[in-house]
C-alpha cells in the first residue's frame, strides 16, 4: 500500500502533513498562522508501507524525507545566518513530524541516532 508524506511551509489538513515553521520563507510567526488552504511551498514523499520492513527501505524513506525538507526550507545566502538559522529549524520541525506521523518504530530510532549526531 502506497502512503505519502506533504512537506509544507505552514499548516496542513492533508494526509500525513510535515508541517515546517519557516519564518521568514512565506508563514506568518507570532501574528498569525497560515490555514490550510494557503498557498504555501509543498512536496509529496511517497513510501509503501512495505518499504518500512527493511532496513534499507527505512534509510531511503528517511534520505528522500530529509531532501523534501531541504526543498520547502531551503537556505539564504551564505552570509544571512539568521534566515538559515530559521530553514535549519525549518528542517528539523518538518522532520520529526513527519516521521511522527508515518509513526514507525525503525523510523523513529533512525531518526533520533541521526539528529543527536547532527
């Protein structure tokens, strides 16, 4: 059965939603949050649920996750180091709330090993 993940910049009713608190690329922080129905920046990662009973099928579903976040978060110039400061947070928050709603064990393990390493 196929499954799919949406990574957003704000908000989301979809499916599995990665929610992304990007600041300054497009939600509104402290004044208000965006609604669903926001044109906001978006992308799907798809999985089989099949994919997550192997050890390579959990490290490729976590790879293409972690690209899908650097696409909606991508970074500024280099010498803007608040607003990549933000899309690093931005990453980190679509992340773990996708791998919290996928809501896999093997996943979740991956997930926290490779985080505390940096």
């Amino acid at each position: 059965m196929s499954h799919f993940v949406t990574a957003r910049a704000a908000g989301s009713r979809a499916k599995l939603a990665l929610l992304m608190v990007a600041g300054g690329f497009g939600c509104a922080m402290g004044a208000g949050v965006a609604n669903a129905d926001t044109d906001v920046p978006s992308t799907v990662v798809r999985y089989s649920t099949e994919a997550l009973t192997t050890n390579s099928g959990v490290e490729d579903l976590y790879r293409r996750i972690r690209f899908a976040a650097k696409q909606v978060c991508p970074e500024s110039s280099v010498q803007d180091l608040r607003a990549n400061e933000l899309a690093r947070v931005c990453r980190q928050q679509a992340v773990s709330r996708a791998i919290q709603k996928i809501n896999n064990s093997q996943l979740a393990a991956l997930h926290a090993t490779t985080s505390k390493s940096g």
